[in-house]
C-alpha cells in the first residue's frame, strides 16, 4: 500500500509556490476539440447596363427639341412674311457696330473705359433700331436719323402694297370663278351654248373685260337701235347672275362698226353710249347694285375688233370690265 502512494505522488507535477497545482490525464488532453477556421464571405458586384443610366439623355433631348422647335419657327416666320418683313427681321438682330460719336453722347449704363457700353433698351443704342407692334406686323427699320416720320413713311407703303397685293389676288381668284362659272351655264343652256363664242373674257389692266360679239347671224341689238334682241336679254341676264355678288366696280362700254349712220341728228358716238346705257340698266334690273357703276361710254367705232376691217360685224360690241379693287 505504501508502495502505490508513492507512485500517484510521483505522477503529479510539482507545484510552485503561490498557485495551484494543475493536474491533467490523458484522456482529457485528446478530447480537446479543435479551433474553426474563419468563415469568408466574398461578394462580387457585376457592373452591368442595368439601371437609368442618370440624366443625361434627358437634356440630349431638350436640347434637340428646342432646337427643332426653333428651326419649325424659322420656316413659318420665312414662310409667313414678305420681303420688307423678312428684311427687318434681319436688321433688328443683325449685330451692327455703333460710332464712337454717338457711344460718346449718350452713355445710359455702363462704364466709360474698356467695358463701356449702352442700355439695350436705349433708342440710339444701335443706328438701325427696328419698330414693331407685332410679330406680323413688323416694319421696315428707321434710316440713320431714326425720325418718326421715315418710320410711319415706311410702315405705311409697307401696308398699302401689302393690302393691294391680297386685293389683286382675291381679284384673281374671283375673275376666274366667274369665267368657269359662265362658262358651264352657257355650255349648259340649249339656247344660249350657240352664243358661248361670241362672250370673250380679256384680261387687262383695269380688270377683267367681258366683251359680248356680235357675228354675221347674232347682234345684240337692231341694226341702227339700241333695243335688245331676245337671246341677247337671256344672255345679259347670265352676266348679270355672275356679278351681281362681286364687290368690283364696273365699266360698261359700248362698240359699233363703221358703218355710217343714216341721220344727221344721230351718229355712232351716241349709239354706242345709248347701248351702253342700255347694257347698264339690263344689269341693275338683274341685281347689279347701282353704286357698282364707276362709268357708261361709248367710243362709237375707235377701237375695233378688227382693225383692218371696220365694217366686221364684230366690231359692234359691248365691253363689262369688272376693275380691280385697288
């Protein structure tokens, strides 16, 4: 017994003064676990197309619509306006270089050395200044001495030949509506469809003439009278149906051959005015308003159809010219 004691003494390990003595088996040693490893996470961002790429393209686009919406203005302007409108157009925000004698007298903002400068909204910031009162409306510029008078002068030649050149054009489409228009009634009619050689329609400087013929077989009016023929009043009467709605004022004028009068107290100056005169009240008794009438003549035979022949039937006539409004 004695024996054993001894030897569990000799297997402890010798203990150092001030601590305790540790005693381990072996059993106890491989039971031990061991220590884990570290656990890695690893992420990986792929960079892709994904997302709303910012907001650049959005100001690619305004950009490129403000400069088509710009350009569509430009078309309508250039398409909108005549040649003087176009012409201030230009002049207005056409950079121009202003004298040192006129900087020198009127400085209105700014300074007087390098910088020096004008107010924009001054009237002789620039030489040219342009007036207007509307986009539409936009006048010629002021000459150099930018007097109001060379400004109204301007504006008011700029709207006279403005308005007699959309007058002229109403004029032209009208002239041509009633040409058509009196065409196909008398192509139309029976009885007047022979006649539609003997209706003439001339364009000329007062308007648009009218001119009813007279032929070997058809005259408007009795031989040496002024009294209508029956197909005559029906033909007269279509006239009249055309330009009784048109604002134009009319010249009736009345033609004869040379043939001579038979009479001392009658020639073919008054028969020519007295078919005039008669061709005028046909066309009032149709509706033509009578303040249209601007003049009734009769030029007897001064101005033939035919020059080289006055006794041509078709020298007896009557001419309607419908003038232009201008």
């Amino acid at each position: 017994m004695a024996d054993n004691d001894s030897t569990e003494k000799n297997t402890e390990a010798p203990a150092t003064a001030g601590s305790p003595a540790i005693i381990e088996s072996p059993a106890a040693v491989e039971a031990a676990p061991e220590p884990l490893a570290p656990i890695i996470v690893k992420k990986i961002i792929e960079e892709g197309h994904g997302g709303a790429h910012g907001g650049a393209w959005k100001i690619a686009l305004a950009d490129m619509m403000t400069a088509m919406m710009a350009f569509f203005l430009l078309m309508w302007l250039l398409g909108a306006t005549n040649t003087d409108q176009r012409k201030g157009l230009a002049d207005y925000f056409k950079p121009t270089a202003v004298t040192k004698s006129v900087i020198s007298v009127n400085q209105t903002s700014g300074s007087t050395g390098l910088m020096g400068g004008q107010s924009i909204i001054d009237e002789t910031a620039l030489p040219l200044p342009a007036a207007q009162t509307g986009l539409m409306q936009i006048v010629t510029p002021r000459d150099m001495t930018g007097s109001k008078d060379s400004e109204k002068d301007h504006s008011g030649e700029s709207s006279e030949e403005e308005k007699k050149r959309i007058s002229n054009e109403l004029d032209q489409a009208n002239f041509e509506k009633i040409q058509k228009e009196l065409n196909e009634r008398l192509s139309q009619d029976k009885d007047l469809a022979k006649l539609k050689e003997q209706v003439n329609f001339v364009r000329e400087k007062e308007g648009l003439r009218i001119e009813v013929i007279d032929k070997a077989d058809f005259s408007m009016f009795g031989l040496g009278t002024s009294k209508f023929s029956a197909r005559s009043q029906t033909l007269i009467q279509e006239i009249a149906r055309s330009i009784t709605e048109m604002p134009n004022k009319i010249k009736v004028r009345g033609h004869t051959d040379s043939v001579p009068y038979n009479g001392t107290e009658r020639n073919n100056w008054s028969l020519s005015a007295e078919r005039a005169e008669v061709t005028r009240q046909a066309l009032k008794t149709k509706g033509v308003d009578d303040a249209r009438f601007a003049r009734i003549e009769g030029v007897a035979d001064k101005e033939p159809f035919n020059p080289a022949d006055g006794l041509d039937p078709r020298n007896r006539r009557i001419s309607i010219t419908l003038m232009y409004r201008d």
